[in-house]
C-alpha cells in the first residue's frame, strides 16, 4: 500500500504513527526491557544508534480501529481485518525523510520467518536510503542488517533497502545506484523464493560485486578492506 492521497487520511496515519513511534520508544527504554536491549547489544546495535535512528519495541500485539489512523479496510493487507489495525510484536522502525514520517517497519527479532518484516499499512511504497554518498552504495534487503551496515558505514556508503526486493527499482533509486562508482548487493542464502531476492537488481551499476552471506559481519567484514584501500590510495 502506498502513503495514503487524501490529506485528511494521511494526517491521521501520521498522527497515529508517530504517538505509536513514542510509545515504542518509551518502551524500548522502560521497564522490562532487559531482554529486547541485550538482543539490541547482541546484535552489535550500539546505544547511541539505537536513539539516534529513533528505534522503538512494541513488546506484544496490538489491535486498533483502522479507521482511527485513516486506513480503509481492504482487502489483501494482512495488517487490517475486519476494519481493525494488527500491530505485531517486535522493532519498530521509523523511515523519515526531512523529518517527514514516511513510513514504520516492525521487525519479529523472535522468528525464523524470512519475512518477518512488517511494513504497517498507510507506509510508503518506497524504497529506504540511509547515507548520502553517491559514490558508494550497497543495496540488502534485510533491514535489521541494512542499519547494521549503515551504523558501521556512516556516511562512507550509502545503504539501500528496497521495499520489494523481487521488483526492479524505480527510477530515482536505478539513476541513483546506475551512477555509483561501486555497488554491492548483498543476498542471504535463504531457502525458497528468497533466493530470487534483489535480482533484478544486478548489473545495474559497474562494477557490481555479489555477496552471498549469513550474518551482516559477513557483509562488513567484506565492503571495509576495499574501503581502506581506496582511502589509502594517493
């Protein structure tokens, strides 16, 4: 679903998104949370991060009146049933642009699933870019390791993490990467469809380099010998 056209809608949803944004943040941080913050620090999330990209928890499932944050009943969002908003356990992540809410993830840290991402319905379509190198940039669908990736990399790359990863990217997001000196996109071996993951996505820039991996060490540990090389070059 993409971001909502009517004005009045739309205003609801962010509304509605951003008081749920704070409540999640609030509970990230309060009482309880011993488990959530060692899973954060696990991971290798560092607590600067973790406040400065605004990432909450909603610690159990929630159930709204759709209709409250502007969102119709329709049917193929798995998220809204019978007029009521599901909000699942898990991260939430916000995607905001010139301080702009553009859209809230919610990532099952508990599940084996492939897709346990959650994109709230009334969220863009569109897909996220953390970094404003042009140079450089590294495309994964796995959200949890793209902000990994993006907190080891800073501004040295930019990350890109589409919103449907067996589809070819727009026409921003193709001239952005088609420009890229050097690109990486970065696939986990996963059984099924998702092995299909991000390929459209090839070839798009040259050079391209295809990393098949299993922890986001893995990516990391590859893109930062070429990053030191090209820093130390003359």
């Amino acid at each position: 679903m993409t971001l909502l056209d009517d004005s009045a809608h739309r205003s609801l949803w962010k509304n509605k998104a951003m008081a749920f944004l704070v409540r999640s943040r609030q509970e990230l941080w309060g009482k309880h949370n011993e488990d959530i913050i060692a899973w954060f620090f696990l991971e290798g999330f560092t607590h600067r991060f973790i406040h400065h990209m605004l990432l909450g928890w909603n610690r159990v499932s929630r159930i709204r009146p759709a209709s409250n944050w502007g969102i119709p009943d329709r049917a193929g969002d798995n998220n809204v049933r019978q007029g009521k908003l599901i909000l699942p356990p898990g991260i939430v992540i916000p995607y905001i642009v010139n301080k702009d809410l553009r859209k809230l993830l919610i990532y099952n840290h508990l599940s084996d699933n492939p897709t346990r991402n959650v994109t709230l319905p009334g969220s863009s379509s569109e897909s996220i870019i953390l970094g404003e190198q042009r140079t450089r940039v590294a495309v994964i669908s796995n959200i949890i390791h793209g902000l990994l990736l993006h907190q080891e990399f800073q501004d040295r790359i930019t990350i890109i993490i589409p919103h449907n990863p067996f589809e070819k990217p727009d026409k921003d997001i193709y001239d952005f990467i088609r420009d890229a000196k050097h690109c990486w996109i970065c696939q986990e071996p996963l059984t099924g469809r998702r092995d299909e993951a991000l390929s459209p996505w090839l070839g798009i820039a040259q050079p391209t380099d295809l990393i098949a991996y299993s922890r986001a060490i893995d990516v990391i540990n590859t893109i930062k010998p070429y990053l030191m090389s090209q820093e130390e070059s003359p």
